[in-house]
C-alpha cells in the first residue's frame, strides 16, 4: 500500500471456495486465512493471531538486483508470503511503466520471480500492481484532478501488463507462454521455457481500493481488470480514516459481488485504520468475514511501532479484533505447504580430490533443478573450460598438469544471458594437484558472516602466468565491483540487508582465459542496539534528565529545551526544539531494506487545535504548532509526524505537526516526504515546505 510457465487452471466453481466448503487443497476450510503487513510477533502479542499471510512490497528489480534474494524474502515472510510487485525502482522512481510490461521490458524480472516461486514450492500469493485505481499509485492511469495520465498507463496497458504478468509467472513452455502472448496481442517471451507454478500453490490477487480515487469513470476499478483467464483470487483494500466507520463498505461489497461474477475467490489483502481508534470499523469487518463465505484470505495493514495504521495506540479497536477476528481465522491450507520434495540439487565432486601431477580427475556432476537447465559452464581454476547446452554430463574428466591448488566452479543457466555475472545456480570444489603449494588465484573474505549492516572485506592473490586484462566481483546483493588489469589486493563492501549471498571473483586473463572463484557471505539482521547521545541544556530520557551516554532503542526523549546529538549505526544527528513542545520516540527501521533511525514525535496537546476563536479577532491566527522538531543530520535518518514522514540522508529540516496537518520545511539538502493523506511521496528541496494536511 505505502510505499516497500504456464499452463492456464481452468475456472473453478463459486462454491468451492465458500467458507465450510472443500477448498481447493481438498480439506474443509475454517474460515479466512488472516495475515498481516509489519511484524508479526508484535501484532501476535496486540491481538493473539498467530498470522498466517505475511506480506512484502517489493520495487520493480527487487529480490533479482537488489535487497535479499527471493530465497530469503521468501523464507522471512513464510508460511504464506504476500509479495506485492509495484514499478518503483530503488531509487524510489518508476523504473517501469504498464505499457513497458505489457510488452516485455520486464521480462528478465518476471521470469526471475517465476524461477524463485518454483524454487520456494509452497503456497505464495502474489499481488501485482494493487490499488490501480489510485492516483497515488505509479502505475495508476490517472491523476488525483481526474485527467488521464498517459497512453503508457491508461487502464488498457495495466491490463495486458497484468495479463503479461500473470502469463510468465505461472510459466510453462515457450511454446505455451508464447502462445497465450500471441492470443493476448502481447510481444513473445524474451527467454527460454519456465516451470510451471500452479494454482492453487501460486494464487495471483487482483486487489483495487474500495474507492476509486479519482473516482471518473474511467479510473473506476472494473476498468483495470485483466479478465478472468489472468486472474486467480479478486480483492479489494479498504480503510477507515475518520470516526465512526466512514470506510467505502459499499465499494467492498461491490468488488466482492464482481468477484463472485468471475466464479473467484474474494481476499482483503489490505485493510487498516488511520490515526484513530474505530472499534466499530473492526466490528464491521469481522461481521464482512462471517458473512461473505468466499472471502479466504484478510490481511491488516500494518503492525510497527512508527505507523499510524499500528494498533498499539488504538484499544478499543484492538479488542475487538481479538475478540471477534482472531477466533474465526482459518487454519494452513494444503495448497500452502509443500507439494512434493525438493528437487533442487546442484554438485561438483572430484575423485579424487589430490594426488600427485599429472592428476586425473573425474568431476561428477549432479545437476537437477525445478527450473530447466538449457546451458552449463564449468571452469576448472586452471585457466580452461568446457561448457554446453542442456543439463550437463554426469561425469566430465580433466587433467591438472602443474603442481597447484585449484578451485573449480559449475555454473547452469535457466535462461539467457550465458554469462557467469548473470549466474544464479552456482557452485564449486577444490583440487589438489602435487603438494598443492601454490594457488593460481586465492579469494578470501573477511569476514564470512556478521549482523547487517556488515563491511566485508575481500582479499585476491594471484599467480598466473599473466597478469589478468580485467576482473569483477559480483557482489550477490546487486552489486559489482570492476575494474581494468589485476583486481587490487583488498576490496570491500557493505552489505545492508540480511541474506546469504554467493560472491563470484571473474578475471578474464590474455587469449580469452577465464579465472572464477566462488565464496560465501550470511548476513544476519542487525541487533536491537543502541545509540549514544551528547546533551547540550535540558533533555529528558523517559522524563529524567539526561547528562549523556548510551540509548536504547524505543526511549522517549524531550528537547523542548535543549539539544541532543545522537551517534548511530546509520549516522549522526543533532535535534532541538527551540522552545516548542519536542518529545519523540527513538525508533530503528528500514528503508527500502536498508536499515534506518527513526525520530516519531509523539504527545502534545491537540485538544488546544479544537478552541474556538474570539469573535472579536477580525483575522485568523496562523495554524497552531503543537510540537515540532528540528533536525541536522548525516547518514540514514526519518522523522515522523501526525500525517507525513520526512526520510533524509544528510540536510536540516524542520517537522511540525500544526492543527492543520504535519508540515515538513527544509533549510538545507533535500527531503523525501511520504504524505499519509495523499498517499504519496514528494522531494522536498531547501527552502520549500510541504504540508500533509490533516483528513
């Protein structure tokens, strides 16, 4: 919402997915599957759900060029991942447009989340371009004054990309895939055959706003819908934003109507309260459940200590919600667990591993993937290579003529490109030819493992027969480091996010030889931690007078009268009030996967914003501060309001939550600002404001 193969099913039945009917996986169900945005141990402890959906928003390339690898994403949001595949890069930008989808330029990432589904082999939903029907979306077909965009996302593009999308992902033969493009009028597919992802384990979600915004009728929800073939469960958002149930029900009635009319399963894949506590909205919502039998899946947006959507400040509507939702979800479905055993299997072994020069060796491979194998490569550390097409052999000799350990590395394709930088399934083993003293090229990392975010540091020692014309070292996460002639002796590089990631060391020497060696680095999510602060005047820690030294995550600090600098994993930051009420939480995040320091105002008396003015005033006074915070910093850094988050790298700015909304200035630098009301994300530069107003 804010903002992180193919073979057809045939259509099932509008009764097989009512509540107490057979579902798809065979056993009765018990009621909706209920899930969650944000952490889910923290919502267990709100609310007593033991949540079974647990949902992501990736960027466009996400998973494939940057961040944690699918593997990863995928295992942190288990037993059901809710993936939402949005068009923003990560630079927060669009890096793809409906049109751009619809006709192929984002294939290479579809085909990389078709592999990963395959790979995974259990029950996922996926969620592509959800809330179409909002201007605040990239990918929406209009803007918030009612005006069509743009032929590149009008509603007929969303359509064929979705179609497009949905097409790749459930995979099949390129014959197969091609011919459904073809019927579609949609460019073939750019690569080679996919594995098959079936419903019910792939359960892709078409999932609109219960009210359209804008609502023209052009912008109306229906208009984005890619036809019942390119779809396999319908949904529909809703949220409450003001007391007492003002939500769209009558758009969520709606949606599930058309769901039942396109003999599909209904979901709920986001809904939420804003900064209120509406008990009568959750009633609502759990009488929908009870009542609406094909809804199976209900997903509440969202659980973290520095949303407004978090139900901790809302008890009213968090009892209820443990009172009349938690008791009615649903148990884990067959189609969610594993299908069949893992057939993933990729080996190098030599036999034998040593002995004296001239050493014969015998690899034997062991090459089974879910995903088709159309070409192999295997560098064998000593300069030469064989590779192929299709699987490769079981057995392969070779003969290591001089004395030397070598590091032999096995790569297989799914898909073009043939190139060792676009290597996904890897892996490698060592030989010893005669005493093994010397290493043609030794690649070492340190260190191996570590918390996020951990600096590694990598090592190259070389000794061959000439020095080398360039070299890489593909990162795992992303990125690569390069450059021309030998690699320097110590590189480095910082990685942000948790995740095992395989480092690949490529030197292309003289007459096309070619040198790989293959490593490891697991990085853990980063502790808890604390930050360290230096006063200046009067600053309260959880109301005491601070005098300096360490703070943990999750403290209350007051700066209404002084100056605190903070040091943390992410930066340094130095924050005051000048006299105006400046208490706030010191929370950690993320950004984009990165991790980051967050800064949430909280408190303040806005019962002072509902004071009537004097009759006698002939002008009106200028909106009412109620708190406000002034920041300086340099490095990773959020602060946050009643209405808008401000997220910087290195400026000074102002926060201030006014009667009227929460007001973002910037002195210096510039600042990302993510408005709640509107929905969307504005670059704030030095010497303008924004102004989230309040609903």
């Amino acid at each position: 919402m804010r903002r992180i193969a193919f073979l057809l099913v045939a259509v099932v039945s509008a009764a097989s997915f009512a509540l107490g009917a057979a579902s798809a996986g065979g056993k009765k169900a018990s009621g909706p599957l209920l899930g969650i945005t944000g952490d889910l141990a923290r919502f267990q402890g709100q609310t007593g759900q033991a949540s079974l959906v647990d949902q992501a928003f990736l960027g466009w390339e996400q998973g494939r060029s940057y961040g944690s690898s699918f593997a990863v994403l995928f295992q942190t949001h288990a037993p059901i991942p809710m993936i939402h595949l949005g068009t923003k890069g990560r630079d927060g930008r669009e890096a793809i447009t409906p049109a751009g989808i619809a006709s192929g330029q984002g294939d290479a990432y579809l085909i990389a989340v078709n592999e990963a589904i395959a790979v995974w082999g259990k029950g996922i939903y996926i969620r592509p371009m959800a809330e179409m029907n909002s201007a605040a979306t990239a990918y929406s077909g209009y803007l918030a004054n009612g005006r069509p965009r743009d032929a590149a996302h009008s509603p007929a593009s969303y359509r064929k990309a979705f179609a497009r999308i949905y097409v790749i992902l459930h995979g099949g033969s390129a014959t197969a895939v091609d011919a459904k493009l073809q019927q579609l009028g949609l460019p073939q597919l750019k690569g080679g055959d996919l594995p098959v992802n079936p419903f019910p384990r792939l359960r892709i979600i078409w999932s609109p706003l219960a009210s359209d915004n804008p609502r023209v009728p052009g912008n109306a929800a229906a208009r984005y819908y890619p036809g019942a073939a390119y779809v396999d469960v319908d949904g529909g958002d809703i949220y409450d934003e003001r007391l007492t149930d003002t939500a769209p029900w009558q758009g969520l009635e709606h949606l599930y109507s058309l769901a039942r009319l396109h003999h599909k399963p209904f979901s709920v894949p986001e809904w939420g309260l804003f900064q209120i506590d509406d008990p009568a909205f959750v009633q609502h919502m759990c009488t929908f459940l009870k009542t609406h039998g094909a809804t199976e899946m209900a997903a509440f947006y969202e659980s973290r200590a520095a949303s407004i959507f978090d139900l901790e400040p809302k008890p009213q509507s968090r009892s209820v919600y443990r009172a009349c939702i938690t008791p009615i979800g649903g148990k884990l479905p067959d189609w969610a667990v594993v299908s069949q055993p893992s057939q993933i299997a990729l080996t190098l072994t030599p036999s034998p591993p040593s002995g004296p020069v001239p050493l014969n060796v015998q690899f034997s491979i062991v090459a089974q993937l879910s995903v088709p194998i159309v070409h192999w490569l295997l560098a064998f550390g000593d300069g030469t290579e064989t590779q192929g097409t299709r699987p490769p052999p079981a057995v392969f000799a070779h003969t290591y003529a001089q004395d030397a350990t070598y590091h032999a590395v096995l790569v297989v394709y799914p898909s073009p490109p043939f190139t060792p930088q676009a290597a996904r399934f890897l892996t490698s083993a060592d030989v010893t030819a005669g005493t093994g003293a010397t290493q043609p090229v030794a690649f070492t990392t340190t260190p191996t493992a570590g918390a996020a975010p951990l600096s590694v540091s990598f090592q190259t020692d070389l000794k061959l027969p000439a020095p080398p014309d360039s070299w890489q070292i593909v990162l795992g996460d992303g990125n690569t480091l390069q450059g021309t002639g030998p690699p320097p002796h110590f590189t480095g590089h910082t990685y942000a996010s948790a995740g095992t990631y395989r480092v690949l060391l490529i030197l292309n020497a003289p007459g096309g030889t070619q040198y790989l060696v293959l490593g490891n680095v697991a990085v853990a999510p980063p502790p808890a931690g604390k930050a360290t602060g230096k006063p200046t005047g009067t600053v309260l820690l959880n109301g005491r007078p601070f005098t300096g030294g360490p703070i943990s995550y999750g403290s209350k600090l007051d700066v209404t009268h002084g100056r605190l600098t903070l040091t943390t994993d992410t930066g340094t930051i130095t924050v005051f009030g000048k006299g105006v009420f400046a208490v706030f939480l010191l929370l950690r995040g993320t950004d984009n996967g990165k991790p980051i320091v967050e800064l949430r105002l909280t408190a303040g008396n806005f019962a002072a914003c509902n004071r009537k003015l004097s009759a006698v005033r002939a002008t009106k006074p200028p909106p009412k501060v109620i708190r406000q915070l002034w920041a300086k910093a340099k490095g990773h850094f959020r602060t946050r309001g009643r209405y808008a988050a401000a997220t910087v790298r290195g400026t000074v700015w102002l926060t201030a939550d006014r009667c009227d909304g929460t007001l973002t200035h910037v002195n210096q630098g510039t600042v990302q600002v993510s408005d709640f009301t509107l929905k969307r994300k504005f670059l704030v530069h030095a010497g303008t404001s924004h102004l989230a107003k309040k609903p």
